[in-house]
C-alpha cells in the first residue's frame, strides 16, 4: 500500500503549536503533501524541519511569509523538482520562487505538492491564479506524458483553491461570483481531468456525496455546520487512481482540536 496525505497547514510554525507535531507522528502515511507552509525552514522547530524517520523537503517562497510548500517521504526520493519551469511551458518560470509546487519521485510514482494561488476577484491576485492556471495545465498534460514513457504514475496533491462542483461546497449559490467557484475556474479544473486525463480521487470513490468538504472559515460557526468546501485534492494519473481503495478527510472532533482550517485529505492506494 502507499498512503498520500495532503494538507494546507496555514502557518505550519503556528500549526506545529496546535497539534501538527503530535499528529504527524501519529500518521500512517508514506508521504505527506503540506501547502501555505510560510516559513523558511531554518525558523521551523527541529521537530518539523527535519523530523526522525522522514526525508524532508521544503520549497519556501520568495516572498517572505507567503506561500511554502513541503513533502514529507519515508523513503529517500529519487529525484526533487521545485517548481515547474524548463519544460518549454510559456509563464511557468514566474513561478519556480513562489513556493507553489513541488514534486518528488518514489518508485513508480511521482508525487507533487501543489499551492494553487487563492485569488480574488477584480484584484491582481485573480490575475496571479489565472496566470497560473494557464501554465500549469500544459504542464500537468506533459508530466502525465513523460511518466506514462517511463513507466510511471503521478498524483499532484494540495489546495488546489478550487471547488470543481456543486457538492464540492455547501453554500454554492451564493459564491458563483467568488473566486474559487467562477465558472472559468471550474472549466479550467474539467479540462485538467478531461483534457489532461487526470483523475479526482476522492471524488471517484465518493461520487454521490455532498463533499467530503476540506476546508471551513473561522469565521462563525462553519465548521460546526459543515458549511465548508472541497478545495484539496488528490489528482491522479488514470492507472494510479483505479488502484485508490480509501479515501477520506481527517476532519476533527471538535473545532478546539483543529491546527489548520483545513483537514487532511488522505488515501489508500494499492502498490
């Protein structure tokens, strides 16, 4: 089995207070996907930068205090990609400093760490996430191609700031204006699964439910309610999805208990 968690810790030295620590030595995961890290490695505890047991990789963003992106493996990888530049991919190179994705291969499987931008409509932000959107697609299509030459499978996990469907978000009507669930958004998301033919995986294991939702606001009481959204994912190539036995959100118990916003979205797969 190979068992993929992926999570946005929002400030993993704030979450490494909360309950992250006491967690990831809990979890029976190979390899762990942390997004919206914020952090240069050197100011997260020893405990989290470089924790017993586990090969470490942390791609921080340029901008201080932003962004960040982390994988955690059991095994030593293979190869450590920062970023998604010098593939030939117009506009990809703005984003090798940002701390929005990396990716690392194990045998027979590459997986990635993905921080979509959020964005925010009418503001440059939106005009970020869509210039990321646009470079990244190409991409996602060319991995997919270079892996299935050599043999391999991929799966890019993290917040991918996008709720691809109704069920995806318990309060869709009124957010059909807001980044995260415009229409050209979640176009771009079918075309990552229908042109680039990759696979949501939790949704294939859970196509009849509303959610399973991954992230809820602080604000009131959202996560009391479940009034939340499916915004991390598990993308996969065809043949590594088929083989997903389970598939689930690490929600908390209680609100107090949470040390992110968001939950892990972890899966089984068959090896």
């Amino acid at each position: 089995m190979l068992t993929v968690t992926s999570v946005n810790v929002n400030g993993l030295r704030a979450a490494a207070k909360k309950g992250f620590v006491p967690w990831l030595a809990e979890t029976g995961a190979d390899v762990v996907c942390l997004q919206e890290v914020r952090a240069e490695p050197q100011q997260l505890p020893e405990e989290v930068r470089d924790p017993e047991g586990w090969h470490v990789v942390h791609a921080p963003a340029a901008a201080k205090g932003r962004a960040g992106v982390s994988l955690y493996s059991r095994r030593a990888p293979e190869r450590v990609q920062i970023g998604f530049g010098g593939f030939g991919v117009e506009g990809a190179e703005e984003f090798d400093a940002s701390g929005r994705y990396v990716e690392i291969d194990l045998p027979g499987v590459t997986v990635a760490s993905l921080y979509l931008p959020s964005g925010e409509v009418g503001t440059g932000r939106q005009d970020e996430k869509e210039r990321f959107m646009a470079a990244f697609l190409p991409y996602l299509q060319g991995l997919r191609k270079r892996s299935e030459a050599g043999g391999r499978e991929v799966v890019v996990c993290g917040d991918w700031n996008i709720a691809h469907q109704e069920a995806d978000l318990k309060n869709w009507k009124s957010n059909t204006k807001n980044s995260g669930f415009l229409p050209e958004e979640r176009a771009w998301l079918t075309r990552v699964f229908a042109e680039a033919e990759y696979v949501d995986v939790v949704r294939a294991l859970h196509p009849d439910q509303a959610g399973p939702y991954s992230w809820w606001s602080y604000r009131g009481r959202a996560f009391d309610n479940d009034a939340g959204w499916r915004i991390d994912y598990q993308v996969a190539t065809p043949g590594l999805a088929a083989r997903a036995v389970k598939g689930w959100v690490e929600r908390a118990a209680t609100h107090g208990e949470r040390w992110s916003d968001h939950a892990p979205v972890t899966v089984v797969y068959e090896r």
